[in-house]
C-alpha cells in the first residue's frame, strides 16, 4: 500500500537532497526534489523534469515546480544519483523526443484499431480506455 | 424591512400613481441594490464592526467564519485558516483565564470522570496547564502576519503543544483520557458520530495536523482545548444553546469520513474508545516503522553522509560535524528539510493507522500471500543447507481487534428526526429501479439464447463464490476454536453439495435428466477453470458423474473450446479422479468417450464422435488416460468381476478397431502417452495391426 513513501518521508531529513522520480497516472514521468508529502500521497516536487521515454532514448522537459495530487501518482521512488548517470539510455533533445512520441503514439493507434477490428469479428468489444488508467 | 414598507406605501391599485410609484420605487431599488451589494454596503469600519461582533457572540461568530473556510479542502486552505486564527486568539485572550467562564465550568465538569493516574491529574490542574499551554503558544502564534508574507517554514506550523510536552505525551493523554466513557451524558447528543471521529482522528494521529487543529478550534475558538477533547467537550456542551449549535456544527465541514482515502478512520475512533489496550506501536522512535530493509539504507546512508561531512570539516566531534553539514546543507540547497520531522512522523503515523488491519487477508490478499511464498521459497532454499540465512524481516503491521459500532446519522440539535444523509458507513438507495419482466412473447429466438447464457453466467458466478468459500476452510479451520470447527465442516460440506447441484442443474428430487445444464457452463472458458478446481472436492461419485457427462458431449465441447482451448486444464484434475476410479466405471467411461455401441454386432459405419475425440489434443490425451487406467486395473485385478472384464476386452477390441481405421494424419499430439498402452493393445491385435497401431499413435517414441 504505502511503504514507498516512509523512507522518503524520513530521507527527505539527509543533508544531500535525493532525487525522486514519479509515475503518474497518465504516464508521466516526472523527476524532481521532493519537498513535501502528505497522507494522500500529494507531491511537492522542486526543478521538476518531465522525461518522455521511446524507445532508448529520453528527452527532459525542464517544469519548475510540480504540485501532483495524490490521486494521480502510481509510484514514486528515490533515484540513486550514482546510478543515474550509469545508463544505457540516450538522452535527446526535446524537439526529437516529441517528435519520436508521435510516431510512437500514432503507431499504437492504429494497432489499437485493428485490434478493436478483430475483436468486433469476433462478437467481444472492450470498453473505450476512456476511463482507464491506460497510457 | 425598508423595502417593504415602501411597497405597501404605494399599493398598486391606484393606476394613476402606479407609474410615478413605479418610478419611485425603481429609485429606491437603485438605492437599496447600492446599500447591499455596492458602495453602500461596504462599510469601512468592518474591523471594528467585527470586533464588536465578535465580542457579543464569541465563539458563535468564528463559527460562521470558518463555515466557508472549512469547505473547501483543509490543506489549501490552511492560509485562511491562520489568518482567522490569529485573528481569533489575539480577540480571545484573556488576561485572566481562570476568569474564562467557559472554561471554568469545562474544568469543573470534568473531574467526575477521570481516573487515576499521573499524566491526567496533571492535565486536569486546570489552570497551570493552560497557562504552559498558552504561552509559547500565543508568543508564536500572535507574532507573525499571516501567511502572504513568506515566513520561514518553521513558523508556520508553530508547536501547537509547547514546548514542555512532547507530542508523544500528549497522545498518552488524549488516549487515556478518552478510556472508559468519557463523555457525560449531557453533552453527548452535542457531538455526533462525525465530529467525534474527526476529532479523535485528529488526536489519533499523535498529532492534530495544523488545518484540523484550525478546524476544529473553529469550533471553540480556542485552540487549547482543541488539543484535549474532553476539555472541548466541556466547553461544547456549555455553549450548546439550541441556535448556536446549528451553528457551530456547520463548523465542521460535512465530509462524514474526513479524507476518504482512510478508511480506517471510522473504526479507529471507535476502537480507540472502547479498546482499553494502548497502542505502543503509535509512538515508536521515528524510523521503526520503516521496512527493516528501508531502515538499514537509510543507516547506510546517514552514516555514509556522517563521514563525508566530518571529512569535509575535519572535526572531531559527531555534533559539530552535525551541525556544520547543517549548515552546507542548508547552503547547497535552501529548500531542503521543507517538511520538518514531525511532519514526516505525523504522515507516516497516518500511513500506519491505514495499514492496521483486522483481517490481512482479507484487506491484503496479494501482499500477504506473496510474502507466505517468498518465505516458503526460503525455507525450502534453507532445508538444503546452503549459504547462510538471509534476512527477511517483514513490517509488522499493528493489528486491530475488530470492533463494531453502529452508525448514528446525524443529527441537528433542536430539529425532529433524522437526516438520511448517504454515507460509505451507510449507504443509502438513491434510484427506484424496477425490474420489469418481459412477457413471453416478445421474445424472440436471440433474446431467449441471450438470456439463457446469461443464466449460466449468473450460475457460474455464484458457484465460484462458494468455490472460493469452500477452498478458503482450511485456512479458517487453523484459525478457529475447537468449538466451532464442526460447524465449520458442516458448512463446507453443504457448500460442496450447493456446487454440485449448481453445475448439474438442480431438478427439483429427480434424476438429472439432461446434461444440457452442464454442458453450458462447460461451454464458457471460466466454467471449464472452475470444474477443475471444484473436481477435487468432490466425492468419487460425483467426481466420476462430471467425468461421464463430459466424456458424453465431449464432440460438442471440443467444437466450443475451439477458440478457447481451456480443456486441457481438466487433465489433470481428470486423472486424479480416474485413479479412484473402479473399472467398471473406467469402462463406461471408455464406452461414452468412444461412443461405442454397446454390443459388438452393429458395425458402425463411421464414428465421428471417436474422430473428434481423437482429432483433439485433450481427447486424445484423455482417452489415453483411460485406456490406461482401464489396463492398469485390469493388470491388478483379480480377475474377479468377469462381467466387467468381458465389456471391457468388447470395447477394447471395438476400440482398437475404430483406431486403425482412423487415419493418421488427422490425429492430434497428445499431452502425454502412457506407457503402458503397447502392452493393452498387444492383447486385441494381432502382431501387424500391432505394428501400424504402434506407428499411428506413435507409441514407440525414441527407446523402447
């Protein structure tokens, strides 16, 4: 239930502030300084960045600081600042990144569609992902 | 009203004046729009105005105050609720508090209820607590202009107990206080069910959190009480005039269950009234209900960061080390530390409190079972002796005794009945929804096959609920008293029987006549999973009747499973029944799943069902599993029941026969071929047949 956020709860009192990353419900992943918590799991998140992955690549959207309900967060975790440099991921610039969820994005509609196709053959449909969590 | 005497001035009969005293009155109008919402209304002296107000009806007018304060979430709002807050406390001190009418009858009042004990008579001597209580209070409080000026942050959530008593003690007190039956009948039909529970939650959390401690002294107007509820009490009852208790229970905003996201809060209230035992696990050291796991890095690396820092500075002492990294710290990053320690303690007391449980598993399935494997595995790891034990400590999680309380609906003073207010504690029906049955004939074929599966739908699930009653027993068995385990069995065992008459289609005292019931649900993929789990509690009998009535349809059902191919999940459950299974029952079996005739004399001209099965993976592999069932037994048996020994050589002869005719391209892969179907068909054939047998099925594979 909500073990993830006691250690950052009492990390937040260590002298080098820890880098945190969040998974909201949309999809979004969101890294920043955690600065406040509370019972319902609602952020504070200080020089927040959004990073949009595809693929092995990623781009960083500088946002400032980020208030997230609590709703909306799926998890939340601390980064191990060693190790974030250590990974296989290239870093993009924003313009690429965007450009590259599109693509993404588009492709995995139109799979969406024939999916929805076969299944109507035949004779099941799945309900709109409206109201699902679905990203 | 002045606008009312005006519009009986010029009665509208009279038509010559009508329109001048329309006139008139559009003037007026303008005049009176002006008083109410324009520059006339705005009186510039409000603060005075306020005050007076706030003096003739003290507490009443905080009330309504907070009222539109408190609607709104209490974390946004908790600017609001400073500001009126030390608004309020710099109108209500009182030099002398004894004098405080209000709170001298509270104290009075109190006493014949408490108990013994050190930390309530020190609370209960009145005045010399309230006066510890009120000065770092009020200095800090008083002090600062709220909030758009931006205090540090350690102002801004002042300690609200001072500084001589720990938040831990004031838990203690709140706690004990609250043993036995604390509430004098006279002003227990004041707080409601709700109130109380926001106000114990509040306490609850070791803690009132800065917005509930402004909310709730709303109510007051003092938030020295605020911190012991009894004293709240008191001082409630006493003001609880039937107008202003209208009021004031508008104070507290209307969400029955304040944040909904803990659902232990009502129970917790309610617990910790009636449950005389304290809870040790609220006030532990700050890190002890971290994760053993989470707990050791976080050592690691308060260590880690320990020695940096002191190499950093070279000093020699923990403490000036300690306090020089402060400082760089707070220099690296100004923002750091944002949320002192008691705020982070309060967050994850409140994590705690949602994590008490009085059933985990039924609150907690996946967690609770996952760690009983993840033991398991290292148990079984540790039995072979290998490296050495690793740590598994797990959190241990407070648990609750389960205790029941009624809900009470609210209630307003002074009203006639009561509120039906629908609540997750009492739900309450909202729309008239009428089940309308169609006549017969409107039904057409689709509607009538429609509703049919529908029906078995239905079957299916209320079999799986029973399912999973009856394969939870065990778990309940261990944990029940002595006394109640026969009702326990009894109760399974009616469960058992309910199963089965609900896969076979109850009729009501008569043989079943048809399958058809069965053979629906044996249709649908989760029917298929469900008979393979219920088989197994099933007597032989009943075990064995499935069995039949599968084999009997089995063409049809391998036909609907072809999308689904779920029936091999029955293979094993099917095999286990078979060994239980006498032969003469083996041989019926044979005899429906071959759908051979019962004499040897009608050659049947092509046996589709037997082509069907054999065409299907889980045909094929059951009819091996009966072909070998039927030679193991018949290799023990002694011989004894001849009858059934010749039906069975008939069949199996009649059996081998169609299998030659069979061709082999059209034969499915079984899941596994007995071995012992050489030596069972070497009784019937002849050494050729033997030899294409052998080829078709494949019998021979790899070593003989």
């Amino acid at each position: 239930q909500c073990f993830i956020f006691s250690i950052t709860v009492n990390a937040n009192l260590t002298s080098l502030p820890e880098k945190h990353l969040v998974l909201l419900r949309d999809g979004r992943t969101l890294i920043g300084y955690l600065r406040s918590i509370d019972q319902f799991a609602n952020l504070v998140l200080h020089q927040t960045v959004e990073r949009i992955h595809v693929g092995k690549k990623y781009g960083d959207i500088p946002r400032g600081i980020f208030v997230v309900r609590g709703e909306n967060v799926v998890l939340l975790g601390e980064i191990d600042l060693e190790k974030e440099s250590d990974t296989p991921l290239q870093q993009v610039s924003i313009e690429e990144i965007l450009e590259e969820q599109r693509v993404e994005q588009q492709a995995k509609q139109e799979s969406e569609k024939l999916k929805v196709q076969a299944l109507k053959e035949r004779g099941l449909s799945i309900p709109r992902a409206d109201t699902l969590d679905e990203y | 009203m002045f606008r009312n005497q005006s519009l009986e001035d010029c009665p509208l009969d009279e038509d010559e004046d009508a329109f001048q005293t329309l006139g008139e009155e559009d003037e007026d109008i303008n005049q009176f729009n002006d008083d109410t919402f324009g520059a006339g209304a705005i009186d510039d002296d409000w603060q005075e105005a306020h005050e007076r107000l706030a003096e003739l009806e003290d507490k009443p007018a905080t009330a309504r105050e907070l009222e539109d304060g408190a609607v709104s979430d209490e974390m946004e709002l908790l600017g609001h609720h400073e500001e009126n807050l030390a608004e309020r406390l710099s109108k209500l001190v009182i030099e002398n508090e004894l004098e405080d009418p209000a709170i001298m009858q509270a104290v009075q009042t109190q006493p014949p209820m408490q108990q013994s004990g050190g930390l309530n008579s020190s609370i209960w001597d009145g005045s010399a607590v309230l006066r510890r209580f009120r000065g770092p209070l009020l200095t800090q409080i008083l002090c600062p202009k709220p909030v758009h000026i931006r205090a540090p942050m350690q102002q801004r959530y002042p300690s609200p107990y001072g500084e001589r008593m720990s938040p831990n003690q004031l838990c203690n007190v709140s706690n004990s206080s609250l043993l036995g039956h604390p509430f004098p009948p006279s002003v227990t039909p004041v707080f409601t069910h709700l109130q109380r529970a926001q106000l114990l939650g509040g306490a609850q959390a070791g803690r009132m959190s800065p917005s509930q401690f402004a909310r709730v002294s709303g109510l007051v107007g003092s938030p020295l009480t605020s911190m012991n509820p009894k004293l709240l009490q008191g001082r409630v009852g006493q003001m609880m005039a039937p107008a202003s208790g209208f009021r004031a229970f508008f104070g507290a905003p209307p969400p029955p269950a304040p944040p909904s996201s803990q659902q232990q809060h009502p129970p917790c209230p309610g617990s910790h009234l009636q449950n005389l035992r304290p809870h040790p696990q609220m006030f532990r050291p700050d890190t002890t209900h971290l994760h053993p796991q989470h707990r050791r890095l976080l050592h690691q690396r308060q260590q880690q960061n320990r020695n940096q820092h002191r190499s950093l500075n070279g000093s020699a002492g923990d403490r000036a080390g300690h306090r020089s990294s402060h400082q760089e710290q707070l220099r690296k990053d100004p923002y750091a530390n944002l949320m002192l320690q008691r705020e982070k303690d309060w967050v994850s007391k409140i994590q705690m409190m949602q994590l008490q449980s009085t059933d985990p598993y039924l609150d907690d399935f996946y967690y609770q079972n996952y760690f009983q494997k993840l033991e398991k595995v290292s148990a079984a790891e540790e039995m072979h002796g290998d490296g050495p034990k690793k740590e598994r400590t797990k959190l241990i999680t407070p648990q609750v005794a389960k205790l029941e309380h009624a809900y009470k609906p609210v209630q307003f003073e002074g009203s006639l009945g009561k509120l039906t207010v629908s609540s997750v504690n009492n739900p309450r029906k909202m729309i008239d929804a009428v089940v309308t049955s169609r006549s017969e004939d409107d039904e057409t074929k689709e509607k009538q096959v429609r509703d049919k599966r529908r029906q078995t739908l239905v079957t299916i699930e209320k079999t799986y609920s029973l399912l999973l009653d009856v394969e939870d027993y065990e778990r309940r068995y261990l944990l029940s008293l002595e006394g109640e385990r026969p009702a326990l069995m009894e109760e399974r065992k009616q469960k058992i029987c309910d199963m089965y008459d609900n896969l076979r289609g109850k009729t009501p005292g008569q043989e079943r006549p048809s399958d058809d019931h069965f053979v629906q649900i044996m249709c649908i993929r989760k029917g298929k999973r469900m008979v393979a789990r219920i088989l197994p509690f099933l007597s032989t009998e009943q075990a064995a009747d499935i069995l039949m009535a599968t084999a009997r349809n089995l063409p049809f059902l391998i036909k609907k499973d072809a999308q689904d191919e779920v029936l091999l999940c029955l293979l094993r459950p099917f095999s286990l029944v078979l060994y239980h299974l006498p032969l003469g029952t083996v041989t019926s079996l044979l005899q429906q799943l071959a759908n051979l005739p019962q004499s040897a004399t009608v050659p049947a001209p092509a046996n589709l069902h037997l082509t069907a099965v054999l065409q299907n993976k889980f045909g094929l592999s059951l009819l091996y599993l009966v072909l070998s069932r039927g030679e193991e037994l018949q290799n023990s048996s002694a011989a004894m029941e001849l009858m059934q020994d010749n039906q069975w050589t008939e069949l199996m002869s009649m059996a081998t026969r169609e299998l030659l005719r069979i061709p082999e391209a059209a034969l499915a892969k079984p899941v596994s071929t007995p071995s012992n179907l050489l030596s069972l068909f070497s009784r019937y054939v002849d050494q050729q047949k033997l030899n294409v047998l052998e080829t078709k099925l494949q019998l021979v594979q790899g070593i003989r």
